[in-house]
C-alpha cells in the first residue's frame, strides 16, 4: 500500500476546471470562482491502490476528486474492512478531520486519480465571506449523511440480492450522471469491494453475483464490473434511483 503526499502545482486552472461543464454541478458566480482559483493550493495525481487519507492521522489538506475513483472505509485491529461509500469527482474528503482533529476513517483509490488540493487552515474564510459556499459544504455533508443512510438500510433490511443490485446501480447511476463511462459502463471494482461493502463473505458475494450476471444485468471483467441493465438492477434492488439534481461542488 502508499501513501498520496500534496504536490503543489497547478495542471487545472478553476475557470477550466472540466466538472463545471457537467450539468450535474451548479455553476459558480465570478466572486465564488476567484476565490476557489485562490483556495485551491494545487493538485495530487495518485495511483490506483494509493491510500489519499489514513484513518487516526491530521492533515493539512482537503480535496477535491477531480477525476476517478476511490472508496471510504474503516478497519478493525484485525484488519477486517468495511467500505463506506464510495467517492467520485465532485466529492469533498478530508471534511471530517476539520471538525474531529484526525481522520475517522481512510479513502483508497479505486483508479488513477486526479485531486484538487486545498488547505484546511483557510476553510474558515471560506465560511466569513462566502456563505453560498459554506451552505455547498453543508450541503455536501448533509447528502453523504443520506447516501449513508441508504446504505445502512440496504445492509440492514434488503436481501444479499437486493444489496448487490442496489450497490451496483447506485454506481452506475452515479458515474453515469458524471459522464465516466464510454461505449461500456465498467465500474472498477472487485467481488472483495462488494463483500467488504455489504457485509458479505467472499463465498456469499461470489455466489449473490452470479445470479445477477445470470440475469444478464452485469458481467464481471478483470477488476472491473460491468453493468449490462441498469434499470433492470434498480428494479431488482427495489430502488427508483437517485433522482435528477443539481449539486455543489468546491
């Protein structure tokens, strides 16, 4: 396993950032983007399997997910893992060291990884002068409150079936509404990262998988699942999707 460490050069400028040609995020106001351009300290490239945040430890920086995957998780003392959620451009992570002093859990990236670097030390300018920007961080907090719900219900209440299929079409719809996908909708993700979100044995998994592949709804490559039917997932999870929805990013 490594670890990611900031680098503070700029390859993005903010007023050419790519995700604000998304639909799916709001548009910023000329007073917000210059003092994004001037909050943003740099960008971090990081492999796939690099760890960006390590549970238990303090760090300077917040950022951005500029492009490609990775997943929340937290680990017992004998190295058991559960994955939380997991985390795609757009997303803010590092909030939580600000408010508890050190990370509570740890982000891992799934793929290559681009990151736009911010300084903790400057959020609380962002929150004196800018409170539209402020509400976007509440807001974005308040949203991954109720992904998190969603999936402590899925994990308490669906059947091993009903998980898998919402856990897939849950990032599906999601990379779709942020464009990641080209002429195949591959999610790069391993049987393990579904057990170890669903609270599942690998046994278990493998076993729930392949009646979804055998229904025609995925088909697993190396590393990577493909989703064949999203919609026919979202009705094997008894789930009607996210909705459509314009939201923040920073």
């Amino acid at each position: 396993m490594t670890t990611a460490w900031p680098s503070h050069s700029f390859k993005t400028p903010c007023e050419r950032c790519p995700l604000r040609a998304n639909p799916s995020f709001r548009e910023f106001n000329s007073e917000e983007l210059d003092f994004v351009s001037r909050f943003k300290r740099g960008e971090l490239a990081v492999d796939a399997g690099a760890t960006i945040l390590v549970e238990g430890a303090h760090s300077a920086h917040l950022f951005t997910v500029l492009s490609g995957w990775g997943f929340r998780y937290k680990t017992l003392e004998d190295g058991r893992r559960q994955i939380l959620n997991y985390v795609m451009p757009g997303d803010l992570i590092g909030l939580q060291g600000t408010i508890a002093g050190e990370m509570q859990h740890s982000v891992e990236a799934l793929s290559p990884v681009s990151l736009c670097v911010f300084e903790r030390d400057k959020l609380m300018t962002l929150y004196n002068k800018h409170p539209s920007l402020a509400f976007d961080i509440t807001w974005i907090a308040a949203q991954e409150e109720r992904i998190l719900d969603e999936h402590l219900l899925s994990i308490g209440r669906r059947t091993a079936l009903e998980r898998a299929a919402y856990l897939i079409a849950f990032l599906f719809e999601r990379g779709k509404a942020l464009e990641l996908f080209n002429s195949h909708a591959s999610i790069p993700i391993t049987q393990q990262h579904v057990a170890d979100t669903l609270g599942l044995s690998i046994v278990h998994t493998n076993k729930t998988l392949k009646k979804l592949a055998n229904r025609n709804l995925i088909r697993w490559q190396e590393r990577t699942c493909e989703v064949l039917d999203g919609d026919g997932l979202m009705a094997a999870a008894g789930w009607e999707g996210p909705g459509k929805k314009v939201r923040p990013f920073i």
